[in-house]
C-alpha cells in the first residue's frame, strides 16, 4: 500500500516541479512594476520630444499606362508583292523617309498607258480644233451648212471631255503607284514590323507601326469621386515604378464618359519628354485628396519588442511606457502613429529596461 502511494506521488511531484520552473521563466519570481504604478523621475539631462500635428498632403495612385499620343499602324492599300523594307524595330525616322517598296512594275505600265492616252487624245483634239476653225470660216463665207459646223463643235466637245477622263485616269494611276512606296507619315521611332521581303501584301494588311516619343503621355481610369474633381491643366504626379523615377505631369484631356463597367473616367495627361519612357510602361498617377492631419514621431523615439511598438511619454515630470500603433512611414525616418499618443505629449528617447 506504501509503495503504491510513493508511486502515485512521484508524478505529481514531477508536474509541480515543471510549473515552478515554468513560474520562473514567466518572471513570477521577479519584481514588478503593477500598471498605474509610478515609474522613476525624469532626468532633466534628456533631450525631449514634442508629439505634433502634421499638416500632410495625402495622395492616391491611380495605376495607369504610357501611351503615344501621336502613333499610327501603317497598312498596304494594294495587293502586292514586297521588294524591300528598309527598318526595323527601334529605328528612327523622319516624316517623308521611304520605309517599304513594293512590287510597281505593273503600276508604272498602267500610269505610262493612261499618259499614253492623253497625247493621243490631245492629238486628235487639236485636229478637232483646226476642222471647227475651218468650219466657222465656210459659215461666215456661207460656204458650209449649219449642221457640218455643229458636227464639227461636237466633236471637238467630246474630244475635250475624252481628255479631261484620260487626266484623271492618269492621276489615278499615278496614286496607285505612289501605293507602293511607304512612306514614313511622321517623325518618330519604329515600334514593330509585321512584314518582310517576299511577303504579299494585302490591303488593309498591317505592315509597321510607328510612334512619336514626343508625345508621350500617361492614361489611367479614375474612379468617379476623384475624377470629377479634376480640371484642365491640373498639374499631376506620375510614379514610373519600374524606372524608378518620378514625372510632372498636366492633364491636357478628360474623356466626358464615365465608364459604365468600372465607374470611372479616362484621364489623359501630357508628359515632360524623356528618352526612358517607352509606350505600355506601367505608371502611377498619383492623385491630390484632401488635406489631413497625422501625428508623426521619429524613428528613434520607438523601441521594438518584437511586434509592439514602445515609447516613453513623460507624465507630470514622470517617464511612463506607453504601447502605440504605427501606420504608415515616411521619409526622414519619421512614422505615422494611429493610436496611443495625443498631441502636445513629450517623448523621451528609448530607455534600457532592466
């Protein structure tokens, strides 16, 4: 019967030596400050921090893309082979610079058909011209009928407008020949070309592409709330993540339509030029809200226990710990506090505990 309650007791002897230990880590055996208790005067040595209003300008960043507002797709209007292209992706040109020839052998035979034409109507026209001349002589010499002189100014009419059809099918030939050589419509960069030599062309076939980099511009969708807030030359700030830079920028056109699927309206703003940018780069527009006021401290005013956040506040000349909750951070290593502190408090700066 001993033995068993020896053994019954080893146990429990064993589970209250294990919670003293654990009692002991805990700081059970340690002395406490109890909450509300007064901590140590403050040194008169240290340097104290005022907790201050901040008038801050608060923004939001409207994701957005880099577009060309001077950009054009050039396509064929013929159905043709391709001789030559002259560029590539990347190249500059200038308006007037010959980007693609095309197959114009049977073009040109069709324009030298149709001048070919003129000069035998324009023959037989001032032959027409002579005989209705002739012919109004014999009329006042009474040498000739009436009617042979109205044959004869008949024909010379229908000359004429034989030779007005044959000009125009000249200049329409001329066009079309013109067709086969591409022409750069601007000055600009080659965004991409979708053809090569030996390629038929087809009309309406996408042949290059071509940008302005000189007018460039940022485009977002702004939610209603913001957007109809905005004006006409409103001067913006535009973030470019991934070249890490920041741009001015003017609103210069506010499409009138909201977008009925995302409540929001397209918001075109003109950009400062810059050889980085290139169009379909990611942006940010960033966005004027209203005016607030955040409570800022610095940095150095904060220690960290693991995921609290600790300052000393002095309390009628006593220094008291206090727990506060950061939000934001912001240059200068300063930090927005969300709760725990007032304005007009003094900070002291961090304190070693023991």
């Amino acid at each position: 019967m001993k033995l068993m309650t020896r053994k019954s007791l080893i146990p429990i002897a064993a589970v209250f030596g294990l919670l003293i230990v654990v009692a002991w880590y805990a700081g059970a055996f340690k002395n406490k400050i109890m909450p509300g208790s007064e901590s140590p005067e403050v040194n008169s040595s240290l340097e104290l921090h005022q907790v201050n209003l901040t008038s801050f300008q608060d923004w939001e960043s409207v994701p957005a893309t880099i577009k060309a507002k001077q950009a054009t797709v050039i396509s064929s209007r013929l159905l043709a082979g391709i001789n030559e292209v002259n560029v590539r992706a990347g190249d500059k040109v200038i308006k007037g610079q010959v980007l693609l020839q095309m197959e114009s052998a049977d073009l040109e035979s069709r324009t030298a058909q149709a001048s070919a034409s003129i000069n035998s109507v324009e023959a037989r026209l001032k032959e027409a011209e002579l005989n209705l001349t002739r012919a109004i002589n014999l009329i006042e010499r009474k040498l000739l009928a009436k009617v042979d002189l109205d044959r004869a100014q008949a024909s010379r009419d229908a000359l004429q407008a034989e030779l007005a059809q044959a000009e125009e099918r000249l200049i329409e030939a001329q066009s079309t020949e013109s067709y086969a050589t591409i022409m750069a419509p601007i000055d600009g960069v080659v965004v991409d070309r979708f053809v090569e030599p030996g390629d038929t062309a087809q009309p309406g076939l996408n042949l290059l592409s071509i940008y302005n980099p000189l007018t460039l511009r940022v485009e977002a969708n702004v939610r209603e709330k913001l957007a109809l807030a905005l004006k006409l030359g409103q001067a913006l700030e535009v973030i470019i993540p991934s070249l890490k830079i920041r741009l001015d920028a003017e609103i210069e056109e506010i499409v009138p339509a909201a977008n009925t699927a995302s409540r929001s309206f397209l918001i075109k703003s003109r950009l400062v030029a810059n050889r980085a940018l290139r169009p379909g780069v990611y942006a940010k527009l960033m966005i004027p809200l209203q005016m607030s006021e955040l409570i800022l401290i610095p940095g150095n005013r904060i220690a960290r226990v693991g995921q609290l956040n600790i300052v000393w506040v002095v309390e009628n000349s006593i220094s008291e710990r206090r727990f506060i909750k950061l939000g934001r951070s912001f240059p200068d290593d300063q930090y927005e506090v969300i709760s725990g502190l007032t304005a007009g408090e003094m900070l002291l700066p961090i304190q070693n505990e023991k």
